[in-house]
C-alpha cells in the first residue's frame, strides 16, 4: 500500500513536473517573440523621434515666421495710415495748390536808365 501511494504520488509529480516544463517552455517561445517584436518596433521608435525632433524645428520656425507676419503686417497698417494722412492732407490742400500755381509770376518792374 505505501508503494502504491508512493508510486501515485511520484507519477503526479511527475505529471506536473512536465506540465511546467511545457509552460516554461511556452513562456520561454513568448519572451523569444515578444524580444523579436520589441527589436523591430525599436526601430520606429528611432523614426518616432527623429519626426519628433523634426516637427519641432518646423513648429518652431512656423512661429518665428508668424510673428515675423504680424510684424510686417503692423508696420504695413502703419504705413497705410501715414499714407492716407498724406493723401488727406494734399486733398485738403489741393485748391490752395492750384490756385498758387496757376497765377503767373509777377513780372519785374522795368528800371530806366534814360
């Protein structure tokens, strides 16, 4: 009898003795596949932060390049009003214009040196 649950005993250990051989070796096949996975996706990763570093430069010149816009686009308006105060000034002044050049000058009186 005690052959018998020894025999019983050592033909279950060895039951699971093989059934976590056949996990190691299952999780052992995953860890393979999994390191394979990574090392390809390593290679993205790279790529991901080249484009990284890259849409950064861009972002960063696109922003110089915009208040470089609103710069220009102020001093622009700037001239624009100048120009209009201008155009302004010669439509209020253009009758005193006219009027100056159109009358001829006057001409020098004769001396007599009789």
């Amino acid at each position: 009898m005690p052959d018998d649950l020894f025999q019983n005993l050592c033909t279950q250990l060895e039951k699971q003795i093989t059934t976590l051989k056949n996990e190691i070796t299952e999780k052992t096949t995953r860890v393979k596949t999994l390191e394979q996975q990574f090392e390809s996706l390593q290679k993205y990763h790279t790529q991901y932060q080249e484009v990284q570093q890259n849409y950064q430069k861009e972002q960063d010149r696109l922003t110089k390049l915009y208040h470089e816009y609103e710069r220009a686009e102020a001093e622009n308006q700037k001239l624009r009003d100048e120009l209009k105060g201008w155009q302004d000034w010669v439509e209020q002044n253009k009758d005193l214009y006219d009027r100056l050049f159109s009358v001829s000058p006057p001409k020098a009186a004769k001396t007599s040196t009789d």
